[in-house]
C-alpha cells in the first residue's frame, strides 16, 4: 500500500545552518506531494506542494522538488532560523484523494 | 474570516463517557476530515465528509460518530470512551479532495482515564 517515511526526529541544529529533512514514499501511479509544518500548539499548515515528477515546491526559503527515480520528496533549506522550530510532515495524496502522512519531524534550531 | 474552529482545547473523560468534538469551517468548503495524532504516528483519518449529507470512514474509524448536516459544521462523537482514544484531534477542512491545501483547526487534546 501506500506509504510515507521521514528521517526520525528530533533535528537539532545551530542557526543559519543548511537543513535537509529525508522524505521517501511508496505509491502506485504519480500522486502529489506535501510537507506541512506544526508550530508549538498549533494546526498544520501547508508549507509546499508539487503535484509532478521534476517539480520543485517553494516557500517562506523551503524548497523540495519531486524525484520519481529515487521516490522521495525532501526537504531543504539554505540558513534555518529559530522560527523554523517546528514539526515538519510529509505527505501523499493516494488515489482516493486522501492524505497519507509521515511520522513527523521535529527540528529544533538553537541560536 | 475565522478559518476551522474546534472546540474544546482540552478535554479529560472517565472511560465509558461519551462526548462530541466541535468543528466549524467558514470558508465554505466542500470536503471536511477529521485526523487524530499520536506520537511517532503522524496523522490518521478517522471519517471524512466530502459534502453536506456525504460521510465516510477512514483508516481508524472504530469508536467515533461523525454527520454533515451543514457545510459548516462536522461534529466528531465518541460513543463510549477508552483509553485507547487519548490523543490529538484535528479537524480539516479543503475545497475539494485531492490536491487542495487542507487547513487545520488548532486541535482538541482528548485524555481518557
């Protein structure tokens, strides 16, 4: 069946060091792609999305891009701020539409 | 606008009590789910609804109650509670299934004891 594994948690890094938080999937046909991001108590919120193979998502300095040979979908960042603190998930969109979600991970940035 | 609303924040129940989570939508969204969090887990779908009148079970279905009687509102009940259902709650609501941003309320922290 369909599925999502992220790197296990937590990331702990300094500020203004490159992130890359792993994400793999295992899926039938070409589904899209997501991370969300959880702030301390909050809701998730989408962060990026790609929806096709060779597609890189962007936003607020996060980038993934869509990698079909390798199935994967991981996350980067050039400089993490300690506003990136957060729990990161990945997920999938499987043939019914319905989201398939990654463990988390949670990262934690020190200044 | 206010977004997805739940209610309450927190709750503790005795197993065995019954109760019902609170979700509101005003963005006039079609599809509305319901995801609990446990830790190492991720989110799992408990029911979705993917318009008024619509509902239907997810992965973790056993336990709860959802109805759509409006597109607003998707209260989730739980019929007689154990403590197998401690967990975050989240409700979510998108435009349509499928590749739409899903947008999350701030969740309900459900201990049973």
């Amino acid at each position: 069946g369909n599925s999502v594994t992220q790197m296990e948690g937590p990331v702990t890094l300094s500020e203004e060091a490159f992130l890359t938080i792993n994400c793999t999937y295992t899926a039938t046909g070409y589904p899209s792609l997501f991370w969300y991001v959880q702030y301390p108590g909050e809701g998730l919120q989408l962060l990026l999305k790609a929806t096709k193979a060779d597609d890189k998502g962007s936003n607020k300095g996060f980038e993934a891009t869509y990698r079909k040979e390798t199935t994967s979908f991981h996350l980067e960042k050039g400089s993490v701020q300690v506003s990136d603190s957060a729990v990161y998930f990945c997920a999938l969109a499987d043939s019914n539409y319905q989201l398939i979600w990654g463990a988390g991970t949670k990262l934690i940035i020190k200044p | 606008n206010a977004g997805v609303t739940q209610t309450p924040k927190f709750q503790v129940l005795k197993t065995g009590q019954s109760m019902t989570l609170q979700c509101a939508q005003d963005m006039n969204h079609e599809y509305m789910s319901w995801y609990r969090q446990d830790p190492g887990m991720g989110l799992r779908l408990i029911h979705y609804s993917v318009g008024a009148g619509i509902t239907d079970q997810g992965e973790v279905p056993n336990g709860y109650n959802v109805s759509r009687s409006t597109t607003e509102d998707f209260p989730l009940r739980l019929l007689s509670a154990a403590p197998s259902q401690t967990s975050v709650y989240f409700c979510a609501s998108s435009r349509n299934v499928g590749q739409d941003e899903q947008y999350f309320g701030p969740g309900t922290r459900l201990t049973v004891t």
